[in-house]
C-alpha cells in the first residue's frame, strides 16, 4: 500500500466528506429510494432509478475516500527544512526557454488545484523538483518538446492558503 500525504487541513477536510456522505448524505438518498419503492411499479419510476444511481456514486465516492483514508499519512510542511524542495514547499521556477517565472507547491492528490499551481506529489514535474535547491536546473520532456526550468526561490507557503476551491459540505452531495 503507497502513503499518500496530507496536510492536516486536507485530512480534516477529507475526514468532513466521508463523514457528511455516510451519516448525512446516503441515509437521506436511501430514504428517498423507500419512499420512491413505495409508490409502486419500479421499471417505469424514474425517482427510484434516480435514488438507486445516486447511492451508487455516493458508494462509490465513500470507497474512494475510505480507501484514500487508509492510506494518508498527515505531514506539516511547516515544521519541514525548506533548504530543498519537498512535500509542502512552494517553489518558484524561471522557464529557461522563455525567461518566465512558475510557481508551484507540492501537496497531495485530495489538495491539489493544478490550475492553481497546487501539484500532486505524484507529478512528474514535483517529481523531477523534489530535492532541488536554489539554483539547481533541472529538464522535463513533454509531448510538445523539453522545458528546461532552474529553482529560483524555495518557500513555505500552507496549501489551503494558497487553494482558490474549498470545499463545503454543499459540494460533497450529490444533485
């Protein structure tokens, strides 16, 4: 079984989901399939197929998150050595071939906005980042061609303070 890390935010955030979907969220879709079962014919009644498929994402979406909690491993980059690029660090890359600054933070696969510059661990560019200090270079090959990049800046930046998308308990259920 692989480790997947997690900052304690994402953990409790992760945990809330889980939490939200069995206690609150698969009872009520369950109720809503009885009630639906009890008006009669099932082949034709387009509400109990609509309860039955939403329970089925919500198992699925319950598996995929239990799964996910079983495999965490709750770290605090903010207690972490910033010297080189790790899990938790926000590093600020010049594009060689173009002269431009990126900027990316390193976290787990629940954390990441990788339109925001949040990156799984599990990239290959964090990959190819992972251990690099200042001033290392380093090149990755795309299927448009190589990017060469070299580390400008190595920070501590926390992920959720960096996330554009937080989720509520509105966006764990299902519509």
């Amino acid at each position: 079984m692989s480790v997947e890390p997690i900052t304690q935010e994402g953990f409790d955030l992760l945990t809330k989901e889980f939490k939200y979907l069995k206690e609150v969220e698969k009872p009520k879709v369950s109720r809503e399939k009885e009630v639906a079962a009890a008006l009669g014919d099932r082949s034709e009644n387009a509400d109990y197929h609509a309860a039955k498929e939403k329970l089925r994402h919500i198992d699925k979406r319950l598996f995929f998150l239990n799964d996910l909690l079983q495999k965490t491993q709750i770290i605090d980059p903010s207690t972490l050595d910033h010297d080189r690029a790790h899990f938790g660090s926000t590093i600020t890359l010049t594009n060689l071939n173009t002269d431009e600054e990126e900027v990316y933070t390193i976290c787990g696969a629940y954390e990441s906005e990788p339109e925001n510059g949040l990156i799984t661990i599990h990239a290959p560019l964090s990959k190819l980042m992972i251990g690099k200090g200042v001033g290392d270079e380093f090149t990755i090959k795309l299927p448009k061609g190589k990017k060469e990049y070299e580390v400008e800046k190595l920070e501590y930046i926390g992920v959720f303070a960096l996330k554009k998308v937080i989720k509520t308990e509105s966006d764990f259920g299902f519509k």
